[in-house]
C-alpha cells in the first residue's frame, strides 16, 4: 500500500505527527538557546590559551615586565568578553621555568538559573 503525499498513516494517533514535530521544534530551540549562552564563554578560553603561552615566554626573559605583561592579558581578556582582575593573573618563577596562571569566571545567566563556568589556563617557559 503506498501513501499518497497528504495522507497520513492510519496507524498513527490524530495529532501525533504534529505533537512529535512540536517536541523536536523545541529541543532544537532549546539547543541553539544553550548554545548560544556557552559556547562564547568556552571560546574566549580557547582564545586566552595563545597569549597566556605569549606571556609566559615573554616573562621568561630577563628582565620580562610582569607588569606590563599582566596589562596585556588584562587587554586581552576584554577584547574576548569578560574581564580579569589583576590578582587572577599569577607569575611564579619555579627553578629554570616561568609559571603565568590565568583564572577567571563567567556567570551565565539562564531563565530561573545562573551558572558560573570557571576557567583556569596555565603555561610555562624555561628562563633565558
């Protein structure tokens, strides 16, 4: 038995169709709303991972500014939507290398919900 286009099956439910069409409409909805709030975050992080390895390197060489360092990534951190404070950005010199830590938080904010994503990025350079 074949269907003609217009005809429904007989085995299916009035309204099921449309309830089932209703039902992936909104999960897809859904999907692109939460993609929309999280995926600017997440890259923002994958976009802070170059300068803070550029900013290890460049406090590994003798006489590296940290503070001039620590502006840039702060630059930086605006450019990509959101901000970082100066105690978030931490050098610590550990023998022969240069440890630059970057920690920071994003609050999102859903309906009835705010969820706070924590990022941390950390890189080393050995000391010229």
């Amino acid at each position: 038995m074949t269907m003609r286009s217009g005809q429904r099956r007989a085995m299916d439910p009035p309204g099921m169709t449309r309830l089932g069409m209703l039902v992936a409409l909104l999960v897809l909805v859904g999907g692109i709303y939460l993609g929309a709030k999280f995926i600017p975050p997440y890259w923002a992080y994958l976009s802070m991972l170059d300068p803070v390895k550029e900013a290890a390197m460049a406090a590994a060489v003798r006489g590296g500014d940290e503070e001039r360092i620590r502006t840039s990534l702060i630059v930086k951190a605006k450019q990509f939507g959101f901000e970082l404070a100066e105690e978030n950005v931490e050098f610590v010199r550990d023998g022969n290398f240069v440890v630059v830590r970057v920690a920071w938080e994003i609050p999102v904010d859903l309906p009835r919900y705010r969820h706070t994503l924590r990022f941390h990025v950390e890189s080393q350079a050995p000391t010229l």
